[in-house]
C-alpha cells in the first residue's frame, strides 16, 4: 500500500529547471529516488535505469523531456517514466511530491521504491481478426512486442523462433558467457502468457506474401494482417581446411553455442584457445576467457578493429586486452586447422600463413555474420541486396510488398544520423534492432504515427566498458580526434568525416557518449575544428528541436 516517505536532506524543493538530483529516501535501506526538474514541474522518479541498474544521475536530460542513461542510451520520458529508447524493457516508476512541515515527502509502495521500476502495461486479452507474426526471437522482436501490448495493441502475436529458448540478452554471451537461460531471459514464461503472445519453437522455411502466410520447416503454416521479419544474422564459418570438419571449433551466437564452449573450456580450464578475428564479439570472448585460459587472437588488421574504431583506438583495446594476459598475431592470415595428436578428431593447431602454428584446445570464430534470410530466397515480390538483407524505408516496410516490416540484422534503411544524408545502411547493433522493433511495434499499434528518430549505439566489453553512438561505416571517416588519457585508456574518439562528427566513441568518461547521441539528434554535435579548439561536448546546452 502506498504510503508517504520523507527524503533526506530537503527542506524544500530548490532544483533548477533541467537539475536533476539523487536523493536517499528516509525509512527504506538503500531507498533512493532521482528529482529532475522540467519547467516548473519536479518529478520524482526511480533512481536507476532499469536495464543495467546505472545510477540515472550520471544520465543526460533533455529540453524536451528525455532522460537518457549513461552506461548504455537507454532514454526514459520524464514526465510519465515510459520507455523511450532501447535498451531498457521496464519504465521507471512515478511518485507523487508533497511539502510539507518544512520537508519533502514522496508517496509509493516501499517494494517499488526499492525495485527502481515499475512494470509495463503487457496483458492483454487478443480481440478481433488482427494477427502479427514475427519471424525471429531476439533484440528487435523484444522490442517488437512491448511496443504493440504498452501501445494498446489487441490483436493476436505469434512468434516463430528456432533459438529453442524465450527471447535473451544475447549480449551476455560473447561478454560473460552465460549458459544458463534463465539467467538471460528477459521475461519468463508467464510474461508472454499473460500478453497472449504465443510462442512457437520452429523455423520459418518461406514467405507466401499473397496469401499471407508464414511456412515452417515442421510443415505448420501461419497467416498475418502484419509481418515482421526480424530472423538476425548467421555467424559465418571459415571454409579452410580443419574448421570444417574438426570438433572444438566454435561459432559464437546461440546458448548451445556457449554451453559448447564452455564444455570444451572444462572445469579445470588452464586451456589452449585461439580466437580467429578480431572483431568486438572476437575480442570479447577472447577478454571473457582470459583469466583462466591461455588466449590467442589472430587478426588480419593492423589492429583490432582498426576499420571501425581506427588503430589507435583497436590498440587501446588491444593494450587493455594484453594486461589480462591475452596475446595477439595481427595483420596475420590463417592457413588451416589441423588435429589434435591426443584425438585427431580434434583441433590441435592453428597454422597461420606465416607459418607460425598457434596450439588450440578450442577455437572460436568471431568473423561476422550473414543476414539470416535464407527462407526468403524464392520469393518473387522481394529482391534481396548483394549482402542479402532487405531493402526498407524510413518505417521499416520492406520495399515491393505491404503490411511486412524488416527490423535487425536483416534490415537496410535510410539511416539519417550526422554525415549520412539518408544513404542505404545496415547496422547490426543490439540497441538498433530493439529500436527498430519499438518503432514498428507502435505503428502497428497507431497506424498514422510516425516512426521516431533514434541515433545508433552500442557498447562492448574491451577489457573496459566502450560506448559508441553514431555510426561510422568502414572507411566512413577520415580521422579520429582523440581526447582524454588514451595512455591510461581513458579516452573520448570523435570520428570526423571532413568536419562532420559521425560517431562518437568513449571509455571512463560517461556521460559523454549519451550526450553526444542527443547533440547529433538535434543537429547540434560540434564540428571537428571544435572540437580541436577545445570544445566540450558536455558544456554545451541541447535544442529542443529534433533534426534527425
């Protein structure tokens, strides 16, 4: 029941227009609200982002209304607590302010002020003859559906996924590979039961998109009024000699994936692993596994990631990885994989084109991914691009049929972030595709509205925390500006294309990427020169107007 608490340390509400403020609150262990003021109204809300648990008082406040996390852009409104962008699935809670007796009080239940959220309106019973269908069970299809059930959507939602698990935080597994499901499920069971979502263990086989229909491979057909496509990437696997045929060589994107991996690591650990490609999700379990194994990227940039981050930036990640032990081969080509002398149906090397041979207990292939469309190869109504993805507009509708949606992996559209002009863009980022998912699920919901601007961002375990927004296709800029202490990995990247900053990348130096991700909405990041000449992002104020 809920019940007025008093907050410490306030006499009076004295907060500036824009001010936000953390306060604990009297009578709760560890009980503590955020304050933000907007106009003449104070708010009081919960403290913490509800996808990771960072403290929102580190977060960037807009004009409009948008408080935007730190840690990973998750952006609530402050006014009603909602969930704006991803990755965030629970809003914040909302409690009423009283002064009075020369104090402030806020009324809430005790177990809400403790939880930091509040559920989001999901159950729903199906009415009318409305059917979505989703193809794929993971970031974008998440976002997918709480937008439909919090936007009001009554209709039925069948989801069709072979992950053979509920939709997961698929970021934990290259981060920390978790095995356990109910360790990175988002919501149980009950949730979807309770939102008349059914969800189907299968995998789609083909698209009739005349009649409507979704086929699956089990035989089952499944008809829609709406289509979502949102079946993610295949991670590619190496067609040299070895990789194909012999065992303890891995993939890295499933549970089964990391329960392998794990399995072959042993409990004993203290193994041999070598990691071919020096990608984020390469890097990543290269850091995961470096504590107790003996680790070994092979890369074939000058650094790692050098084509996204740059080389100076790959070689901070790479300087953070070597203290944990971990050993590079870069600008290194790989030959083949040969036995293990103990088992020959085992790896036991990796042989570089050098003629360098890497000892291998296990490898894993963190090379990228393929858009997932194989299914829809025969359909006549589509033509997918050179690197099978599909083809949408600014709403996410698949271009040459009506009433389908392509969201993730899966999906170019018009990206119209800084330096972009709206040119055909893929971008294979968790928060993207859960973004994506949002966008389409409410339109579903509202037809009419349309779809809200949002600028990319990503993060990554890279023996610390990176953040990034914007997006900076290889070859999509032509210098990096570079502040902070790089040397103590300590950094802000501004990715200038001429003078144009398209994205930003930062470590140990919050807020700045969540404040630049609101500078390039509204048209305002500062221009390389700027920069240069010493200006900072986090002193400048934001326009109200959106411009993306």
């Amino acid at each position: 029941m809920a019940q007025e608490y008093k907050l410490k340390g306030l006499s009076a509400l004295d907060l500036k227009s824009g001010e936000k403020r953390e306060v604990e609150v009297d009578g709760i262990e560890n009980g503590k609200v955020l304050l933000v003021k907007m106009g003449e109204k104070t708010h009081a809300m919960s403290a913490n982002c509800t996808h990771y648990g960072a403290p929102l008082k580190l977060g960037v406040v807009t004009p409009d209304g948008r408080l935007t996390c730190a840690w990973h852009g998750a952006c609530f409104n402050v006014a009603t607590g909602d969930v704006e962008d991803a990755p965030a699935l629970d809003p914040l809670a909302k409690f009423d302010i009283i002064e009075k007796d020369g104090g402030v009080y806020i009324k809430g239940e005790e177990a809400t002020i403790k939880a930091s959220r509040r559920s989001p309106n999901h159950k729903c019973s199906v009415k009318g003859q409305e059917k979505v269908v989703i193809v794929g069970g993971g970031s974008g299809t998440v976002g997918a559906l709480h937008a439909l059930r919090e936007n009001g959507y009554n209709g039925a939602i069948t989801v069709i996924s072979r992950e053979g698990f509920l939709p997961f935080d698929r970021t934990k597994l290259s981060k920390a590979l978790i095995a356990d499901p109910s360790k990175v499920e988002w919501r149980p069971q009950q949730w979807y039961d309770e939102a008349s979502i059914e969800m189907v263990t299968d995998e789609a086989s083909g698209v009739d998109f005349k009649s409507k229909k979704v086929s699956t491979k089990s035989g089952k057909s499944f008809s829609y009024t709406k289509l979502i496509l949102a079946s993610g990437g295949s991670p590619k696997s190496l067609p040299l000699p070895g990789f194909q045929d012999l065992e303890n060589v891995f993939l890295l994107r499933t549970i089964p994936h990391v329960k392998s991996i794990l399995s072959a690591v042993g409990e004993d650990k203290g193994k041999n692993v070598v990691v071919v490609g020096s990608s984020f999700i390469g890097m990543e379990v290269a850091n995961a596994l470096s504590s107790e194994n003996t680790v070994t990227v092979v890369g074939m940039e000058k650094a790692p990631l050098e084509r996204i981050m740059g080389a100076e930036v790959g070689n901070i990640f790479r300087a953070n990885l070597e203290k944990n032990g971990v050993k590079f081969y870069m600008e290194a080509g790989v030959e083949k994989a040969t036995p293990s002398k103990s088992d020959p149906k085992k790896v036991g090397a990796v042989h570089l084109k050098d003629g360098t041979e890497l000892a291998a207990d296990l490898v894993i292939l963190g090379i990228g991914v393929t858009p997932s469309t194989e299914y829809l190869k025969d359909a006549k109504e589509i033509q997918l691009e050179e690197d099978s993805s599909l083809r949408c507009n600014e709403s996410f509708e698949v271009i040459g049929v009506k009433d389908v949606y392509a969201i993730g992996d899966i999906a170019t559209y018009p990206y119209h972030g800084p330096g972009s002009n709206g040119n055909p863009t893929r971008i294979e980022h968790w928060n993207v595709a859960q973004n994506m998912g949002r966008s389409v699920g409410q339109q579903i919901a509202k037809p009419g509205v349309k779809p809200k601007p949002f600028i990319p961002i990503f993060w990554s375990a890279q023996g610390s925390q990176l953040r990034y927004c914007g997006h900076a296709t290889p070859g999509g800029f032509d210098e990096v500006v570079l502040k902070g202490e790089p040397d103590q990995g300590k950094f802000a990247a501004y990715y200038a294309n001429g003078e144009t900053i398209v994205a930003v990348a930062s470590m140990q130096m919050d807020p700045i990427m969540s404040k630049c991700a609101e500078l390039m909405r509204r048209g305002n990041m500062p221009t390389k020169s700027e920069l240069k000449n010493g200006v900072n992002p986090l002193e400048l104020g934001l326009p109200t107007e959106v411009k993306i």
